[in-house]
C-alpha cells in the first residue's frame, strides 16, 4: 500500500513540467551547459527553523553571464528577525514587492529547469530551498550542484585553504557591487565562478565531469 501510494502520488503541473526537463540530459561540455547561479538571503542559519528572505539567481551559457536572464523575488514574511537586518537589509514590510514562499519555489523551479545550480555554501542554499519544498510536500531539488568553495580547493596549492566570499573576492579582483543581497550575491559567485574555471583551465586540462568531482572532507565550506 505504501509503495502504491508513492507510486500514485499526484504533483503539481509545474513540478510536473520541472521533472520532464531534469529528464532532458545536458550538454556535457562547460562551454554549452546551461549553469544558474544562485545565492538565497536568509532570517538566519538554522536550516528547519528560519525562512528564506530573498532568492537571485543569473545564468551562465558560453562563459557568458547573461544579465538579461536574472532571477530576483523577495519574500513575505510570518517568520522575522530583525537583529539580522544589518545584514541584509530588508525589512519586514518596506517598499518592496514581496510574494508568497509558496510562489516564489515555484517560480525559481520554473526558472532554473534542468540547469547546473552553482552557489557559495551551496549546501546551505539548496537544503533551504529542499525544507521550503517540503514544506509543500514535494521532493527535492533534482539538478546537479557546484559549489565555488569546493571548486576553488580544485586549483592548485589551494586544497587545505577555506575562505568565504569576501576573501575570494579580493583574491580575484571581483567589486563587491550589492553584496549581501541575493541578486547581488548571485552575480558576484557567478563572476568567481568564471574566474576559478579559466585559472582551473590555464593549470591543466579540465572537463564537465572534473566540476563535480568532491575532495575526501565533507561538510559545510
């Protein structure tokens, strides 16, 4: 019986249509796989306990940050803190055009289809999107995922090193332009991103399959 229901369990058209692109295989070469890069701003860091603020996201085709591709919502909020408003800005109410958590996961489900999502910290960013799926009772997110911290330990001299995005920002030269914002944060790892590639590229040769390869410590980086 259970089994039957699993196999029975009806889901919403856009998860539906989500699941038919995650079927449709990617190209398997950097240069023509379709990457979203995404970054989420947060009430805090407890991933069952505190609600997603804002969610950015650009995407990367060619090595080219397409600009006109972008993703930004903001968020209502039942849940609030106001003590981390120093970071990232936004208030409960405010200006801002906000919609419903449940709108806005479906939305950047619709946005990101079978792409490579690519985030700093991308554990914390994709297990915050997987606890507001579920709170829809849906599974979760099925696309590939890099994360630029993992992928920086790739170049060399570099594996023993752990640095956040500010310190890499200096490292390479990236203007730290809206920092703190999702959007913001978004195009910043996706600047990173690039830039870890081409020095991974000048040091060896490197394929699809190499971005994905995960060193031996696991956890949060």
């Amino acid at each position: 019986m259970i089994f039957s229901w699993f196999k029975h369990k009806t889901y919403p058209d856009f998860w539906k249509n989500y699941l038919k692109k995650i079927k449709q295989k990617q190209s398997q070469k950097i240069e023509t796989t379709t990457f979203v890069v995404f970054d989420t701003e947060t009430t805090g860091l407890d991933i069952k306990n505190d609600r997603i603020l804002s969610i950015g996201a650009v995407s990367i085709t060619n090595n080219i940050i397409d600009v006109s591709n972008n993703f930004e919502l903001y968020l209502k909020q039942d849940k609030f803190k106001v003590e981390t408003v120093q970071i990232h800005g936004i208030l409960k109410e405010g200006n801002i055009s906000k919609t419903s958590e449940k709108q806005a996961i479906q939305h950047f489900i619709n946005y990101i289809g079978n792409s490579v999502l690519v985030a700093h910290h991308a554990a914390f960013d994709i297990e915050i999107i997987n606890t507001a799926l579920k709170r829809f009772n849906l599974p979760k997110l099925k696309n590939k995922s890099i994360d630029t911290g993992i992928l920086y330990k790739k170049l060399a001299g570099k594996k023993d090193n752990h640095f956040n995005l500010d310190a890499l920002c200096a490292e390479f030269k990236i203007p730290k332009h809206d920092r703190h914002t999702a959007s913001g944060d978004a195009y910043i790892t996706a600047l990173l991103f690039l830039k870890i590639i081409a020095k991974l590229k000048q040091e060896r040769n490197i394929h699809y399959s190499d971005l994905f390869r995960r060193n031996q410590k696991k956890g949060l980086l």
